[in-house]
C-alpha cells in the first residue's frame, strides 16, 4: 500500500492513461429505463446521516400496503456506492424489490470522521439503519427485508445480520472478510511478524497524527499500474472509466483509499464467529471459481449452518461479479430472494 498526498487531477491522468476492459458487458454504470432512483439519506443509531439511492420500479404501486419487499446493497470495501452497489440495486429493483445502495460511514456523501475511516461496527450499523430505513416506508412489509453485500461488504453484511434478525435473507458476491485478509493476508501470506510491523506502523502514525500531521491515507489499488495481478484486477475497475467515480467537485482524491491509524480495527473484525447463530435465515455465497478472494466465501460456507448455498461463477474472477452483466448470475439472485423474501 502507498502513501499518497496528489489532488483530483491525477485521476483524469490515471483514468484517461489506460485502456479498459469492458468484457463481458462490463457496466457498472447502468440506468434502467424503468426504474427510478431517488437519493436518499438517514441517520444511524450513532448518529451517521448515511446518503444512499432508493431505487423503485416504475409501475410499482407505492401505496400504503406495506406489501413490498426491500433489499439493502452494499459495495466494495474503499468504493462507494456507485460503484458495484448501484448496479445491483437497480437490477433487484427492475424485478420489482424496493432496493436502498448506501455509502457506508466516512465514504462518498455519509458524514463520518476521518474520511475513509475504517470502522466495521459502525459499517454493520449502516446497514441496521438502512432497515430503519426502509421499515418506517409504508410500502415496504417490515417481514421481508434483505441485504446483499459486495467485496467488504459481504462481510459487513454478515456480520449485521448476526445481531439484527430483522435481516431475513443474506447474500454475497466476491467476498471478502476485511478482517482474515488484514490479520493473515490473502492465503495465508502475512505472518505474525509482519503483522506487528503493520500495527507498529499504524501506532507511529497515530503519534504523527496526535502531534499535528494530517491524516494519512493508503490506497488499496495503486495510482500507476504494477505486475501484482490482483492490483491489475483491481486496477482495470477503480482507475479507469469502467468503474472510476469521482463525485462532482470532489476534493477528496479517489475511492479506495483508507486512513491508515483506522486500518488496523480491521484486525479486530471476525464476521464469521458465529456466523451459525443466524440460521435458520438463508445464506448464499456468490464468487467466481477464478476468484483470488475464493477462500473467504469457502470459509463462511464452510461455517454457517443451513440453508446456506455457495454458487460458483465458472471462469469469473473478483472484480469481474462487480460489473460484468453477462457473467454475474442474475436469476440466482432474483431466485433467492424471491424465495425467501
Ligand atoms: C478481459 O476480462 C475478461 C474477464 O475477466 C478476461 O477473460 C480477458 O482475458 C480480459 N482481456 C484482457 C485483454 O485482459
Ligand atoms: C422495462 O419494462 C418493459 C415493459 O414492462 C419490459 O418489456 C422491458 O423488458 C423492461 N426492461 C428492463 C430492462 O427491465
Ligand atoms: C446528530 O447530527 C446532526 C447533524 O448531522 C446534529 O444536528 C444533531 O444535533 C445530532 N444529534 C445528536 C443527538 O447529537
Ligand atoms: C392497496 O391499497 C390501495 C388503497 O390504499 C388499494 O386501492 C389497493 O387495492 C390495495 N391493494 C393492493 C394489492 O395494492
Ligand atoms: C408481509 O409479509 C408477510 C410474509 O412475510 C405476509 O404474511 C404479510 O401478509 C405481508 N403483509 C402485507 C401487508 O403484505
Ligand atoms: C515472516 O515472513 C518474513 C518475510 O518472508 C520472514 O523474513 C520472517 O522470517 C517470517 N517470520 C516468521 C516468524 O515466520
Ligand atoms: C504514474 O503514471 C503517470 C503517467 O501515466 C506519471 O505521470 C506518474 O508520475 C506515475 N506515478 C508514479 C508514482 O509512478
Ligand atoms: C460544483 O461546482 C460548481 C461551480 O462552483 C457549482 O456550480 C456546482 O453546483 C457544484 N456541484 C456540486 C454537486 O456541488
């Protein structure tokens, strides 16, 4: 991970240098003609004004019924809701579900101090709020509420999911547990030594930090291309056009930067202890068999109790479930939760 101090004009550079792959039918910024998006926020339990999209089907009857079910979308770790989260939410909401993306606390337009920070209790209450949320709609049946989390976010879901029953259908696509890759690396590549020097480095910034220096930030996916084949990965989504957001204005660089004293919270973070206590609600694991995050939708499978269902993506890696329309497997999320919702 790099440090980086450069303002808005190196991502026009960083996007514009580099071509993109668009396979598959990459299309992370999908509108659908038939659904309509209205920006929304609400505030957390600890007080977060979280900013999030409801997304609604056109013919839908938004009556007082209280008859429709609801879904919660998350996205990546370090992205915001435009990237990934949208596109869900908008494909769950052309089949008719009342969606909510969010922004999880501290990124894109939630309200959360330092920016970027991370905090995975407060990310689990973002998406309890959102329930709040949508509970307190007249058209949205309380009793039939779910949530889907991408990347990070399938962990953050699990985890909220853990102590908030009001969450009756869980599913994920290319997650990650935050905390196993933070603690241990992908398959196992960070030992102890090298995790102490990570915390040490975290401890001396936040001396930094408490003498008068400014946040520092580290970035998941690097500015300028490298041979790490998952930056590459990373790298074609976040810092092209396929899937580089940057809000209107924005003086905050780019997504998937993290400040770093926050960073090491995530080695506090086990979402799948206890990952059974939420049966006899549904669980169902989405990742490509290509996946270089696979082991983490493996271990929460292998721990959650029934019904869980882990579904492979012939051929597709991460970042490929976040935006190839082709290759993500719609009708086993449409399926899903019709079933269970
Ligand atoms: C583009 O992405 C697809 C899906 O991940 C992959 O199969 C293909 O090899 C990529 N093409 C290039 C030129 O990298
Ligand atoms: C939009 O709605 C029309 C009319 O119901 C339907 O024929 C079409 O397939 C829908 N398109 C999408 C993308 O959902
Ligand atoms: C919650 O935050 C808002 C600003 O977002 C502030 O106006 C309000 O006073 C806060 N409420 C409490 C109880 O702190
Ligand atoms: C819902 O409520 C409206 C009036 O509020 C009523 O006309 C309608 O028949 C109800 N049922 C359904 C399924 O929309
Ligand atoms: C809400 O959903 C439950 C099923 O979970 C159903 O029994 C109930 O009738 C629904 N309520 C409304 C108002 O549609
Ligand atoms: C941890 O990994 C580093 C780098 O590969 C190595 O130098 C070190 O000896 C390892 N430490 C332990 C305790 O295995
Ligand atoms: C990244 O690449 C751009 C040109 O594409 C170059 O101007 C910049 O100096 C590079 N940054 C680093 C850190 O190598
Ligand atoms: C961005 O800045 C321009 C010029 O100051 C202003 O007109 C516009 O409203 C701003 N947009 C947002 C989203 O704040």
């Amino acid at each position: 991970m790099k440090v980086f101090t450069s303002g808005i004009a190196a991502l026009g550079m960083a996007v514009s240098a580099y071509a993109q792959n668009l396979s598959y039918g990459a299309d992370n910024f999908y509108r659908s003609p038939n659904v309509t998006v209205h920006p929304i926020t609400f505030p957390t339990q600890n007080n977060n004004t979280i900013a999030g999209n409801l997304f609604t089907r056109n013919n839908l009857p938004l009556n007082g019924n209280a008859s429709a079910p609801a879904i919660v979308v998350g996205h990546p770790m370090g992205a915001v809701k435009e990237q990934s989260a949208n596109l869900y939410a908008t494909r769950l909401a052309e089949q008719g579900f009342i969606t909510v993306s969010l922004d999880l606390p501290s990124y894109g337009g939630s309200s959360g101090f330092p920016i970027n920070s991370v905090s995975p209790e407060l990310y689990a209450e973002a998406f309890s709020a959102a329930v709040d949320y949508l509970g307190t709609q007249d058209f949205v049946n309380r009793t039939r509420i779910g949530v889907l989390g991408v990347c990070g976010s399938g962990g953050f879901v699990v985890s909220a999911a853990k102590i908030d029953p009001r969450i009756r259908a869980i599913a994920s696509v290319s997650m990650y547990d935050m905390g196993a890759v933070n603690r241990n690396g992908l398959r196992h590549s960070q030992n102890i030594t090298q995790r102490q020097q990570v915390i040490a480095a975290a401890a001396q910034q936040r001396w930094n930090e408490v003498d008068g220096a400014g946040t520092l930030y580290v970035r998941g996916t690097p500015l300028n291309l490298t041979a790490n084949p998952v930056d590459r990965e990373f790298f074609d989504f976040y810092r092209t056009r396929r899937g580089a957001f940057v809000p209107e204005n924005s003086t905050f660089e780019l997504t998937t930067a993290r400040s770093e004293t926050s960073n090491v919270r995530f080695l506090n973070f086990y979402p799948f202890n206890d990952i059974e206590t939420i049966s006899p609600r549904p669980l169902l694991f989405v990742s490509g068999d290509q996946a270089h995050s696979r082991e983490f939708s493996e271990d929460a499978y292998r721990r959650a109790a029934e019904p869980k269902e882990l579904y492979w993506v012939p051929g597709a890696g991460h970042v490929d479930l976040y935006d190839r329309v082709e290759l993500i497997p719609w009708e086993r999320f449409y399926g899903f939760f019709r079933a269970n919702l």
